[in-house]
C-alpha cells in the first residue's frame, strides 16, 4: 500500500540524489558550503516525515547541530581563504552584533513600555544592555542617573498619593508602573557597559 | 522477552538507569569504552603539547615550529569537548541521541585542527566537514526510518526484537563513517599534520570509539 509517508519518502530520496549529483559537479568550495545546508535540511525533511510528537520534538536539535556545523564549516572557510576583514577582539564580535542591535533593542524597549512595571522594566532593560553591549560608543551615565532619579521621585510621590488622596489611586498606580520602569531598566542598562574596558 | 544482557555482543550487566522507555546502560562492553574515553579525556586534559620538529630534506638540519599558547588553549578545549562528545555517545541509550553526538564529535574535530594557520590542514578540515556535513543525512534518516518501522528509538526497547529494518542499520553505519572519517584516510592524513599531538590524537580517537559503538548498536537493535 502506498501511504503519503512513501510517497514523501520517494520525493526527499530524489532530492537528496539531486543535492549529491550538484556535489560530484560542483568545483566551487563556497558553492559546495551552500550544498551542504541543503542536504542538512534534506535530513531534516526524512525525520519530519515521520510525523508523530517525538519526530517534532528531533527536529529542533537536529537543525541546531546542523547550524553550528554550517557556521564552524562557515568560519573554517573564511580562515582558509584568507578573508577575514579583521582579527576578532571578543569573543562576541561576530557580524551580525552590529546590525542586529539597534532594531532588537527598540523592539524590546517598546514592548517592555507596553507591559509597564517590574516585567516590563526588565524587558526593555534587556533591550538597552543589548544595544551597549555590542554598539561600541561612550555611554551617557549622567542621563542614566538623571533618569533613574527622576523614576525614584515619581515612585515616591506615587505612594503618597495612596496614602494620602486613595480615590486618585489609578494615577498612583500609572505613575509607580512607569517609575519602576525607568528605575529597573536603568539598573539593567548598566550591565551593558561592563566591557571589561579599564576604567569602567 | 529479549533483554540486552542476553545478547552475546553486550557482556555482564553492570548497571542501568530507566527513564521511562530510554534506558541508558554499561554493559561490559559500553562499560569498558567509556572507561576509555575517560582516560583519553584526562590524557588531553593534563598533557602539554608537542613542539613540531621538521627535518630539512637533504641534510642534518632541523627546526622546531613555535606553539602559539592561545591557539593550543583553543585545540586542548576542543578536544576536551570532543572527549564529551563521545563519552556521551558511549553512554546514551536512545538512537538519535547517539547520532546527535555523532554529529556533535564531527563539529569539534574540526574545531580541534581550526586553529592551526596552516593552509592544507584548514583545506583537509573544510573538506572533511563537507563530508562530515553531508553524512548527517543518512545518520538523521536512518534514526528516522528506525522510528518509522518500529515507533521507537529506544536501544533497550528495540534489543534482540530484530524488527529494524536492515537499511536502516545500513544508514546509521554509513552515516558513521562519515562523521569518524575512518575511511577517508586522504584527507585526515593531512588533517593530523596540524600541531598539538596529544589534541589531534582525539580525531583518531573518537572516530575509533563511535564505530565500535555503532557496531554493538547495529548488532543489538
């Protein structure tokens, strides 16, 4: 009887004829770098045919050595021809921190707003020490400080107004989960600014 | 029913550990090849590395290379992590997580040599992670087929039922060689001129390792 396993089975096998016919052509050691992802992903698609709970659940670490493979196979490449445009100095430095950060931080910033107190001062204090720890220019503690001294007055003044007037307690709240925003991201951007750099 | 220990290639029971159907086990056999690898572990943890001395051709003239201390760091770790890998390929007693671990010995022989600034043994090192890379198919699709025909990955489960397909098995072996590199003698020949004796002995090693496991996986399941 032929099942959509086999017939899955008939079409990853031709695939993966097809991945080895391009290896026994292909001269290029950048192109043959290219090939392989496409025969990871190949093994891959056999264990997703499966189709039951504990074949989903092989997928992720399979594509996760899959991946590291690529990028070892990736940097051994670049070392062998000679390409590397500079010697890392850390061991994060790597391209994609110098990208990446900018938009990821503002996507967490905003979202940390959006969810507000202690949660959302972690959230968007994670965004911040994303974004120093990989943009490499001077930080401005004085705006920290003045900020996280500011957020300390508002959480204050917060809880004197439960104390003092409790029929405007939605404006006490509003101003402490915004105080404690600012406070807790404040706290967690300096984490991103210990670089080891001397003097810091 | 067939337990593990009946079978002739495993040897006494020495211990077994059950987690739910995924039992992992020491036998003799699986007992004796971590042992092994323990002490490998600790030989490249505690040995210092070799200094290269190449002879020039023709005369009594000879030179010792210079060992670059970081680089020898990264090689020693890298072996260290190779040694893990393969201690936990002799340990586990599910299929796909030794094919995992297989993979996993694949990416850090490469790593051990990565270091090394000579030009033909990074060649040798990209062409045998191409090899290396590509072998995760039939390693990945022989795990595959053995929980398609039979609905588990389990060593235990599967000892002396012999409902395991024999392409399967067939996959899992070829997936191996493609990993340990045994037979593609070319290339680690090249691979093993980079320096650091006792680091680079690891490639040899865990490849040796992962084929006798391989076998007394075959030969039980």
């Amino acid at each position: 009887m032929i099942t959509p396993f086999h017939i899955g089975l008939f079409a990853a096998s031709l695939c993966i004829l097809v991945t080895f016919f391009s290896f026994l052509k292909e001269r290029d050691d950048l192109h043959k770098l290219i090939l392989t992802d496409l025969a990871a992903i190949m093994a891959l698609f056999i264990i997703a045919l499966v189709g039951t709970d504990l074949a989903e659940a092989l997928i992720l670490p399979g594509l996760v050595v899959g991946i590291s493979k690529l990028m070892a196979l990736a940097e051994i490449y670049l070392v062998k021809e000679g390409i590397q445009q500079k010697k890392n100095s850390t061991v994060l430095d790597i391209e994609v921190l110098d990208t990446a950060p900018a938009i990821l931080a503002a996507i967490l910033v905003i979202y940390g707003i959006v969810l507000s107190g202690f949660s959302g001062g972690a959230v968007a204090g994670l965004g911040i020490i994303f974004y120093l720890a990989f943009k490499k220019h001077d930080e401005k503690f004085e705006l920290i400080e003045t900020v996280s001294g500011y957020a300390w007055v508002t959480w204050i003044a917060a809880f004197f107004i439960f104390l003092i007037f409790p029929s405007q307690w939605f404006l006490a709240v509003m101003l402490a989960g915004g105080g404690i925003l600012l406070k807790v991201m404040a706290k967690f951007s300096l984490i991103g600014t210990m670089r080891g750099d001397p003097g810091v | 029913m067939i337990q593990v220990f009946d079978l002739n290639v495993e040897g006494r029971e020495l211990f077994s550990l059950s987690f739910g159907d995924i039992v992992p086990y020491f036998s003799v056999y699986t007992g004796a090849l971590a042992a092994f690898v323990i002490i490998f572990i600790l030989i490249a943890i505690f040995s210092l590395p070799e200094r290269q001395v190449n002879i020039a051709f023709g005369g009594d003239a000879y030179y010792a290379k210079e060992v670059n201390v970081p680089d020898m760091r990264f090689s020693r770790f890298m072996a260290i992590a190779c040694g893990a890998a393969t201690l936990g390929a002799m340990v586990t007693g599910d299929i796909f997580n030794f094919t995992l671990f297989a993979v996993m010995v694949g990416i850090t022989n490469i790593g051990i040599v990565a270091a090394s600034g000579n030009r033909h043994v990074l060649n040798a090192a990209f062409q045998y992670g191409i090899v290396a890379m590509l072998a995760t198919v039939p390693l990945f699709g022989g795990a595959a087929l053995i929980l398609a025909t039979t609905g588990s990955l389990s060593i235990w489960v599967l000892a002396g039922a012999g409902v395991v397909p024999l392409l399967a098995k067939a996959l899992l072996v070829l997936g191996v060689m493609g990993e340990g590199i045994a037979p593609l003698y070319i290339g680690k020949a090249e691979i093993i001129r980079a320096q650091g004796a006792p680091y680079v002995l690891m490639i040899h090693f865990s490849s040796l390792l992962l084929f006798l496991r391989v076998i007394e996986i075959v030969l039980v399941i």
